[in-house]
C-alpha cells in the first residue's frame, strides 16, 4: 500500500551532534520509533564497529537463529535485516561463543568480508569479557535497557552495565582515543529499573515526562535523556487503524504510542512549597542522600522529601542492619500511611523506595 505521508524516524546523530560532551545518551519512546535502526546505521556509514548488547544469552541466540527461522518465515531477527532490506547489504551474524556474536558482511558465497561491522554482547554473560580488549569500539549500546513486562532481570544489572562500560573507556583512554559514548535505547515500559536506578536518574526522566519537553541535559554529569514524542515522530494516517484505533484511551496505548510511562503512579508526587505545621520525624540515608518524612502537627498527613530537618529517628541503609530495623518497625506504618492517601512526595523516587523497597535491598 502506497503512504500518502512519509513516516518520520529517530535519527541518533543528531543527539550526539547537539549534545557532543554527553557521555550517556538515553532514549525511550514508542516502539517502532527506529532507534536500533538508527544506530546500526550510523556504525555501518561511519566505519565503526559496535558493541550492541542484549540483556541474555538467549537475546543473542534468537539474533542468530535466522538461517533456521527464514527457512520457515523469510524473516531473520537479526536488527540488520531492515538495513540489509532498505540499502541492499548483506550483513549476517556469526556465533563466537555464548552470549557472544559478530555481525559481518558476507558476499554472494556467504564468506566474510572485511572486519565485523559490530559484536553483539549478553549483558547477563558480561564477566566473560573482562579480558577482551574492545578499545576500538566509540560506541556502546544497550538495546531494550528497560526490561519488557513480566521479563526477569538481575538487581545489580546496572553496576554490570557500568563495570562493562569502565572496561572498555579505560582501554580507549589508554589509547588516546575519545570517551566511549554509552547508548541506550528503550519503549517505555517502567521508569525505575536497575540500570536507571544506579544512573540514579528516575526523577530527571519523570520531571522530563512531566515538562511535555524532549530533552533533558543534565550538563554537570554529561547524561542526555530524549524522550521522542508523537510530535517528533508522529502516527502518520494510515497507521491511525485497527489495533490504534480500538486501544485509544487506555494506558496501554500511552504506553505504546505516545512512548508515556503509564505503568508508573506519579499521582503522589507533589511539590510542596513549604513545610509549615510540619515536623520531621524519619529520616533515610539511601544512595548517600538523605530522605525525610515530615508529619503535619494537626493531622495524619505526611510529606516526603530532600529538605534537612532534624529528625527523631534516623536510618542508614547503607548498613544491612538498619535495612531490616527500618523495614520492620518503621516501614508498615509508613506504608499504611501512603497507599491511605495521606502521603505526598517531592520525587517519584522517595515513593518508590517506600512502596518497592525490596527491589533496593535483600530483606
């Protein structure tokens, strides 16, 4: 069917044009927004080779499986199989090892030719490259950081991610060459993960969500988040059909069209501009900050924030110990309070901890 619109796609240059001290580039959006697309594009017409990584073992098998899924379908799941279709190249993987590929372009006899246009890597498997010198590599890639609905993913996915980072920017530093640009690319599904919780960079992405903007720099830590929206890659008509037609007005179609993350409550997040007939009572030190709870003076309410106050009580989550005193003897009583509606936050993070606080530490 001919398109009466020419459909707009994500175009990563133009991120790392705009933004060139960024070290970290996040983006989330609707799927189909080209973002892998985009990347594997860059590398092929830059002459660089990629490190893209998945979260399993199996993520890189299934890339691989396409000699024996296009024997049933015609289809190859590899993410080259658009750029070989649209610009006539023929790049196939080849399996190294477990959770280890390289994607190479072949000729009609199906031989190699040249060097690997990009190795494709399992997060999950990342200790097996602590040797292997990637120093070549100006670019890093996570596809899909934000895990899928009912996917399983590790608490410590994120210090993995970072480790694996530090590896290979130390051996390009070494070497002289630029800082290694760390890409990550996700729909919006849920907005606290491991990876996003160790960037510590939840509320930077709902307060960009919130703003109706695109673009958040956060200049003193060189991250760029990009949230694409419908009006830089819009719905054209003819997709304006079936499935988009008959979900409009769910959260599900937020989640999925407009790239929002409607998964996540940010009803109790509230900016309050100032603390009067309120008194701090607890206090958590949870990733080297401190987070206090005030409790107005006349009533039940509860108001969650970063502003010190002197509080009666004090909790160090750094130390195991005061992990499991806080969630024992504090925490029901807290919990009670907020899913009672008598509970507002300053950052959706504060809520988080509170009501996931077993997603944060081993009790």
């Amino acid at each position: 069917m001919k398109m009466k619109n020419k459909k707009i796609y994500y175009d990563v240059r133009k991120d790392l044009e705009a933004y060139p001290d960024a070290w970290c580039i996040i983006t989330w959006s609707k799927r189909g927004a080209g973002k892998t697309y985009s990347m594997l594009r860059l590398g092929i017409e830059e002459e660089e080779t990629l490190l893209y990584m998945k979260r399993t073992n199996e993520d890189i098998d299934f890339l691989c499986s396409g000699s024996k899924i296009e024997k049933i379908t015609k289809k190859d799941p590899s993410p080259y199989f658009p750029l070989n279709r649209d610009f006539g190249y023929n790049i196939k993987p080849v399996l190294i090892s477990k959770g280890y590929a390289g994607f190479f372009q072949k000729n009609s006899e199906g031989e190699v030719i040249g060097e690997p246009v990009s190795f494709a890597l399992s997060l999950n498997n990342i200790k097996q490259f602590k040797g292997f010198d990637f120093s070549y590599a100006p670019y890093m890639v996570l596809d899909e950081f934000i895990p899928q609905t009912g996917e399983i993913v590790k608490k410590k996915e994120g210090e993995m991610l970072l480790d694996m980072y530090m590896t290979v920017s130390r051996d390009r530093e070494a070497r002289g060459n630029k800082c290694l640009k760390l890409i990550l690319f996700a729909n919006a599904e849920q907005i606290s993960t491991p990876i996003t919780n160790t960037l510590e960079i939840v509320d930077d992405m709902a307060e960009l969500e919130a703003s109706g903007e695109r673009y958040k720099y956060i200049e003193e830590r060189g991250i760029l988040l990009h949230h694409i929206t419908q009006e830089e890659c819009p719905q054209i008509e003819e997709e304006k059909q079936g499935i988009y037609k008959g979900m409009q007005g769910t959260a599900w179609f937020d989640k999925v069209f407009e790239g929002r993350f409607s998964n996540n409550d940010f009803t109790n997040v509230k900016k309050k501009k100032n603390l009067k007939g309120f008194s701090c009572v607890y206090a958590l030190k949870h990733q080297r900050k401190w987070i206090f709870f005030y409790k107005n003076k006349n009533n039940n309410d509860w108001y969650v924030c970063s502003i010190p106050g002197n509080a009666s009580f004090k909790y160090d989550l750094s130390r195991e110990n005061e992990q499991v005193r806080f969630y024992e003897e504090i925490r029901p009583f807290l919990y009670d309070a907020c899913i009672s509606d008598l509970m507002k936050f300053e950052k959706y993070s504060f809520y988080d901890l509170l009501i996931n606080f077993k997603k944060f530490y081993n009790i």
